[in-house]
C-alpha cells in the first residue's frame, strides 16, 4: 500500500470495462496479490485485494453489481 501512496501510477493502467482503475501486483509471504484502485482528488480509493486466481472475473462482478 505504501508503494502506491508514494507512486500512484505505480500499477497498471486497466482499459475497457475496468478503465479508470489500475492494478498493482504484489508479493506476500510468497504468494501473488493483486489490489485494484483508482487515484482521484489525492484519494485513492481501494476496489479489491486478492489473490490473482479469478481476481479480474471477481473485480467486473463487484463493479457490475455497484452500477
């Protein structure tokens, strides 16, 4: 979380149905974790923390259901 409180555009730029959040990838206790957010207005707002398997399925689900 640090990183991206120092670096906002530190995670990839997401297009299509997922434009405007980005997702950074990170390592704990050896395993992967992805962590979508959005920076607006020196917030930044955090959507979803996960592991990557179905991380991208869950995050469109999550954002369909909060439309």
């Amino acid at each position: 979380m640090e990183n991206i409180l120092n670096e906002p555009d530190i995670g990839e730029a997401k297009k299509v149905d997922l434009s405007g959040l980005r997702v950074h990838k990170f390592k704990f206790k050896g395993q992967q974790f992805l962590i979508a957010y959005l920076f607006e207005k020196n917030s930044i707002i955090l959507y979803m923390i996960g592991s990557h398997e179905n991380f991208y399925l869950k995050l469109k689900r999550y954002l369909k259901g909060a439309e």
